[in-house]
C-alpha cells in the first residue's frame, strides 16, 4: 500500500506528459527547430517553478512526510562526463522523438513499437556500464 | 473543467504539472529522476554480476512503480481523454519535415508518432529497425554517462541551480541540433 502514491504520481505525469503533448516526436522536432514556443515554455515553466520551491524548502526546512529532513544531493563536479554524455543523449531524443518517461507514456498510449527504443535504451545503459572505466569522466 | 483537461494543455499548466510531480517525489523523500530506473532494470537483468550495476535496486522499487504509473496514464490519456485531433505543430515544422519525407501528424495514426518511424510496416525493415534502436542506445548510454535524463537534470537539477545539470543540458541540446540540423538530411 505505501507504494500506492508513486503509482498515482506516475499516472498523473503519464497523463500530463500525453496532454502536454510534450511526449511526441513531433513537439521534439519542432523545439530543436525553434519554431514553436511550447516545449520552451513547459520547462521554463517548470524550472522557474522548481527554483522557487526548492529554495523554499530549503530556507523554511520543510520535511518530507516522513519528518525526515529534505536532503538535495549535489551533482558531482565534472564537465566531460555532463556535456559529453549530455550530447549522446540529445542525439538519441532527437532521433527517437522520446527521452526515457516519453517512451513509456508512448507505449501506453498505444505506441507499441516504442518498445523497441525502450529496449536499446536498456542495452545502451547496459553498455555504458561495460566501457565507463574508459569513458573520460 | 473536463473540457480544459481533454484538450490539449496550455505550456503554463504542464509546466506547473510538472513541478507538481518532482514536488510531490521530494515530499515523499525521493527525487524526480526517471532515467535511473534503466539502470535498475539493468541491474535486475543481470543479477548483480556486473559492477556497475551491484546495487540494491530493491530500494529503487518506487521508481519501478512510478514508471508503471506513467504506463497506465499514457493509456488513460489516450483512452478516456482523447480529443480526437492530431498534435497541432506550426506549419515552419511541417513544411520543414515535408522536405524530409515526414507527412503531417495524422489521426489515421497515433496522432502523436510519425507513421514514417513507428508504423510497424517500418519498424519491421533494417533500416527502420536500427533507427529506433541507435536512438534507444544513445539515449540510454548518454543518460547513464551523463548521470541523468531531462528529468533529473532539466528539471530536478536545474530547480536546485546545479551547474552540472546545466553543462548537461547545453549538452542535450548541442546534441538534439546536430541530429535535427546536420544528421537528418543525411538519415531521411
């Protein structure tokens, strides 16, 4: 039962995903063409958002429903691993149309063949795994 | 309200939405960040025995039902809230992918997918196969090796002014530019 509200959460960001339209290859195609200003909106929406929440979190200590304190763990520092990695993943979400939540929304809608980019996404993690200790990081 | 929700939603309110999901994750005590569960399903998959992927991915069992969440609500959205018109993408895109050989989005499809790359009559030749498997690769590895996706970088990293998340996505751009602008006339 505890597990319960991430399934609700899930299902409201599925939906929200799909009616955001912010799921579709075609969305995808039209921000890295700039010329729309949805996607652009949708997440500087959700960062100006985000950036005023965390902060307050942070300066009125608020705690989780636990009555844990709200612990935001630093990214490590780097810039190889951030920009490098970054690219290879900009130019699979160009290509496929869908970063890793899109492609699940995508086959829940009824894109069955997203299954397939999910999959490679699987095997490319897997990959990355097996050559890291060479990778610049 | 039903009317407002079925239509497509304004940037604004899916914006907001979205921030309403990571909030909700950190007030549970968790964080918003989607792509760690290809590496727990990577872990299930090969049982530990790899080094990278010996964790105890039973304490990322949330995340696992989070992504079973997002399933069941791309089918909900679909079934009970569907408006019944393609996406609306502005006519520069449209003539743009035109040139390409990419017709407009269709209600004779998903609405929301190219037929061009997830019809299964093109899903099914060589060609079309590997495209949405490189795609699936590079998403997959770039995530890992750049230590996460839009979500815990874009929105997670960037709410808590992280400059790594930053450098990530001037990356995720950098690349989604090339493919869009130099890769593409060469692909399709």
């Amino acid at each position: 039962m505890r597990f319960i509200k991430y399934l609700l959460v899930g299902i409201f960001f599925g939906i929200l995903m799909a009616k955001s339209e912010a799921f579709s290859w075609y969305r995808i195609q039209e921000m890295f063409r700039f010329q729309a200003f949805h996607m652009f909106g949708i997440i500087g929406t959700a960062v100006v958002l985000g950036v005023i929440g965390t902060w307050l979190i942070k300066k009125l200590k608020i705690n989780d429903i636990h009555g844990e304190k709200i612990i935001f763990t630093p990214k490590e520092k780097g810039f190889y691993r951030y920009f490098l990695g970054g690219s290879i993943f900009g130019l699979g979400w160009a290509l496929g149309g869908a970063c890793p939540g899109p492609m699940v929304v995508s086959i829940g809608y009824g894109v069955l063949s997203m299954l397939v980019v999910f999959f490679f996404s699987i095997v490319g993690t897997f990959l990355y795994g097996e050559v890291r200790d060479r990778l610049p990081h | 309200m039903w009317e407002f929700l079925i239509n497509p939603w304004p940037w604004w309110f899916s914006g907001a939405a979205i921030s309403v999901t990571m909030f909700a994750l950190i007030l549970f005590g968790r964080s918003f960040g989607f792509s760690s569960n290809l590496r727990t399903l990577c872990a299930i998959a090969t049982r530990r025995k790899v080094r990278f992927f010996d964790f105890d991915w039973k304490k990322e069992t949330w995340n696992l039902i989070f992504l079973v969440g997002a399933i069941i609500g791309g089918y909900l959205a679909n079934t009970y809230m569907n408006h019944g018109e393609a996406v609306q993408i502005s006519q520069a895109t449209i003539t743009d992918l035109a040139a390409l050989g990419f017709g407009e989005p269709s209600t004779s499809s998903s609405g929301v997918q190219p037929d061009e790359l997830y019809a299964w009559e093109n899903v099914l030749t060589i060609r079309g196969f590997l495209i949405l498997a490189v795609a699936g690769l590079l998403v997959g590895f770039g995530t890992r090796y750049a230590g996460g996706c839009t979500s815990g970088h874009a929105i997670s990293g960037l709410s808590d002014l992280q400059l790594p998340s930053l450098i990530a996505v001037i990356g995720f751009f950098t690349g989604g530019l090339i493919m869009t602008h130099l890769l593409y006339p060469f692909i399709f």
